[in-house]
C-alpha cells in the first residue's frame, strides 16, 4: 500500500511579517495577548479545503451526503454535556478576568448562553447560522467557503477586530501533499509520522530513536522508576530540539533526517544519566516560562473502513473557541494559530513552548504544530493508527500510547486509558495525569530528582488497532470518548 500526508495546516495571511505582534503591542498596548485573542490572531483556515482535496482524491461519495449530519446537528442542535458545559464555564471566566475581551467576545457569548447564563448539561445549542453555511457549502462546494460572499464575511469580522487577512489570502490558500517521515522501531515496526510544519512526527520518532537503546520491556517491570525515567528524559531531549530547531520546512533548513535517525538518538541517548535529572541546559538552553494550559480546540480521529483504508487525522482551532472571535454571518469560530509561530524571538506561546527563530511569523508560512497523526506497520502489515488532541501533550501521550503497545504489548483500551506523564523540557516541571503518588514509577522519578506536579487532564487519544480481521478501537476516558463501528 502507499502512504499519504496532507498538510491543510493554517498559513499566516501575506501581510505577517515577522514583527507583526511587537508591532501591534506597540500600537494596541493596553489590548490582551494579539497573538492569542482576536482577529489578529486568526491565521487563514485550511481545513475545508483539506477536506475538498481528500474527497476529489479518495471520495467515494457525494459532498451533500458528507455534510447532511453536520448540518442536521446544527440545525437540530445537539445536547451539551459536562466537558462542553464546562469549556464554556473556562471560557467565560477568561473573557471577565481580562480587561478588553468582553466586548471583543459579545458574539461569541450570544452564541454560547442561555438568556445570559451558561448552558446546563443537556440542554440543546443549536446553530442556525452554522446550518445556514453547511447548507451552502454542500451545494456550492467546500471551495465556496474561500470565495464570495462568505469570504468577504469572514475577513469583514477579522478585519474589524485587528487582523490582517484578506480575501487574496483566503482565495489562494492551497493543501500541500508531503512525505510521512517513516522510522524504525526495533526492526519489528515501521511508524509513519507526520513532517513539519508538524512537530510531533519528529518528537515522537526522536524519543522512541533514543529509548531503542534500553531493554525497555524488561526494565518496565523490574524497575518501573528506571523506565519511566528514561522515558522522560527521551521526552526532554525531543522537546528541547524542538524548540531549538522546527519550523514551516518550507521557508526553514529544518534537519529532518539528522533529527529522526539513529546516530542522533545514540549520542542524545549517551547524555542521559539512569541515575539522575540533568540542569535544564544539558538538554538545551532555557527561557521565559510559562503554566501549562487545557487545551480545548483540538480533535483527532482514526478510521479504518472495509477496504482496508487508513485515516489518522487531527484538526483544531488551537486554544478553546480559538481567538473568541466569533464570524456571526457564518457561525463560526476563528482560530489562533498565529500564536503557533515564534511571535517574538525567545518568547513563549499560550502553551508555555519555547520555539525557534525558524519558527518566526512570515507570510504565508504555516506556524509549527504538535499534531501527531500516526500509522504503524509490524511485519510490513497494518497495525495501529493512532493520534490525539491536548496542545503539546499530544506528543508526549501518543508518545506512550506507542509505547504501551509496541513495547509492552497492551491493547488499545488500556494503552489510551494508562496513566501518563508530560514533560516537554520548559518549564522544567514534569506532569502526571492519573498517576498514583505511591506509585513505584513516580517514586522513582523524585528519586532521581524529577520536580512533579498534578494536572487535571491530559490529552485525548484515539487509536485503532488491526489484529487479523478484527478491529479494535479505542477513544480516551478522560473525556468520555467511546470507539464507534459498524
């Protein structure tokens, strides 16, 4: 079989340059973060148009049916639930705690409350306006929504609020094909990841480069402070060249190969003391830093269909409801993926990510992501797809959902729902989600002098695994998921 890579990531409008936000800092100074709130924020969406080039490629059937259930949801409503209800909560508390956004989100609220109130769990949205738009775009074509009237819509609310897209930028926005990076993983399985302006396909093959120096297996149950160490120091090690090193290939030298491939991973591996932590600067250098965020604007899927056809997919808005800017013509959100790029040489993003210069603001470039689609091959056959949602803990969740199953041969339901850890090397904090304090594994990590801390949620993973002729999915607890199939 032959692996595809579609890149519909967001691109910066043409008229982002790199001191785009300092700029408008200077000129807006008592504004909340630009990069994060509002229509400077917004980058020029790809998803449909992602979507148009999958279904001229590889459809099977008509536009009109693909949207008819989306439509209907919107038209009809749907029921609101605890994780909804209380991303509505989290985003109304951000919007009265920061001077300048209650106005900026007064679309955004009609749409989201109840006569003013937020919305109780089972009660019904519906979206009229989102209807409306779903209506047209199945009778005019996804390509509809980058042109006309719904375009001169969109960019009519960006532009009132601060931003810098145009109609030219949305027109002449286009999905790029690219080649998976594909890895090695001890010679049994071969992964296929998602390249740049995707961060997680390297991250992830760079960690599981540098724990194929270990006995993981064995170790795992012997000593599961040791494994769990290892584990995140391969994590730290990624992470630091991320920030060091990625950005939109297309505009940046971004060492692709040196990164994924194996005499990188054994002299990082040489760095790493069984024993102990490392300062901050062993793995690269430090910055600003940052509290780690929920993240609430991302969603991944995986499918398999009756031919044998694989899809591990991952879209988002970034942030939850994204810049909270709310395009009332179209019902929809707007994204935030500017604050994805370098927005200020050394700074940080919402997610507290220091990233490279490479990674800079410029135009039409695409802003660095964590996104982490992934399919694995053992023995040459189709095994597992894999992705999830959560802002940086992407990486390192799939991370050890991969692991969970290549190395210590679990099933997908218990690999997506086992306790993880989170580090992404600044700041310098590792997280863990669900872990037990008297576990052997987090024993051994403050042995070694890991700083631990507790969060809430970490990210969703969704994951298919291909045993024979059998199926066998798994959608993440944490947020109540279930595998669906028919």
């Amino acid at each position: 079989g032959e692996v595809f890579v579609l890149d519909a990531r967001e691109c910066a409008p043409a008229a982002a340059t790199p001191d785009l936000f300092t700029k408008s800092r200077e000129r807006w100074p008592g504004d909340p973060p630009l990069s994060r709130f509002g229509g400077l924020a917004a980058a020029v969406p790809g998803l449909l148009a992602g979507h148009a080039v999958l279904l001229e490629r590889f459809g099977t059937r008509p536009l009109k049916d693909l949207v008819e259930p989306a439509r209907t949801l919107a038209e009809d409503g749907f029921q609101i639930d605890a994780d909804f209800r209380g991303a509505i909560r989290s985003t109304l508390q951000q919007i009265e705690s920061r001077p300048g956004l209650s106005k900026r989100a007064a679309a955004l609220r009609r749409a989201l409350l109840f006569d003013g109130r937020v919305p109780e769990i089972g009660a019904v949205l519906v979206q009229p306006q989102l209807a409306r738009t779903l209506r047209a775009l199945s009778a005019h074509g996804l390509a509809h929504f980058y042109t006309g009237d719904m375009a001169a819509g969109l960019v009519r609310a960006v532009q009132q609020d601060r931003g810098v897209m145009t109609v030219d930028d949305l027109a002449a926005y286009k999905p790029v094909w690219r080649e998976s990076i594909r890895v090695q993983y001890r010679e049994r399985f071969d992964l296929f990841l998602m390249p740049p302006p995707s961060s997680g396909g390297i991250c992830i093959a760079e960690a599981l480069n540098i724990l194929e120096r270990w006995d993981l297996r064995t170790l795992h149950r012997k000593d599961p402070g040791l494994a769990a160490h290892l584990t995140v120091e391969a994590m730290k090690h990624a992470f630091a060249d991320r920030a060091r090193l990625l950005g939109d290939a297309d505009h940046a030298d971004v060492p692709v190969a040196v990164l994924t491939g194996k005499a990188h991973a054994r002299r990082l591996a040489a760095r790493i003391n069984e024993q102990s932590v490392a300062d901050s600067a062993a793995y690269g250098e430090a910055g600003p830093m940052l509290g780690l965020p929920e993240d609430g604007g991302t969603s991944h899927y995986c499918v398999v269909d009756r031919w044998g056809n694989i899809v591990s997919a991952t879209e988002t808005i970034n942030t939850g409801f994204g810049s909270l800017l709310y395009v009332d013509s179209l019902g929809i959100v707007m994204n935030n993926e500017m604050d994805d790029f370098t927005t200020e040489s050394g700074q940080v993003n919402a997610y507290g990510l220091r990233q490279s210069d490479a990674n800079l603001v410029g135009p039409k470039k695409r802003p660095l992501s964590c996104m982490s689609p992934t399919i694995v091959l053992r023995d040459g056959r189709p095994f597992l797809a894999v992705g999830g949602s959560g802002g940086p803990r992407i990486i390192s969740s799939v991370f050890q959902v991969l692991l969970n199953v290549l190395e210590y041969d679990l099933g997908p339901a218990e690999a997506v729902a086992l306790p993880r850890y989170h580090h992404q090397w600044q700041p310098d904090v590792l997280y863990r989600n669900d872990c037990p304090a008297n576990q052997p594994a987090i024993t051994g990590l403050r042995q070694r002098g890991h700083e631990i801390s507790d969060q809430k949620r970490g990210a969703i993973v969704q994951a298919i695994l291909i045993d024979a002729d059998t199926l066998i999915g798994a959608s993440d607890p944490r947020k109540g998921g279930q595998p669906d199939g028919y």
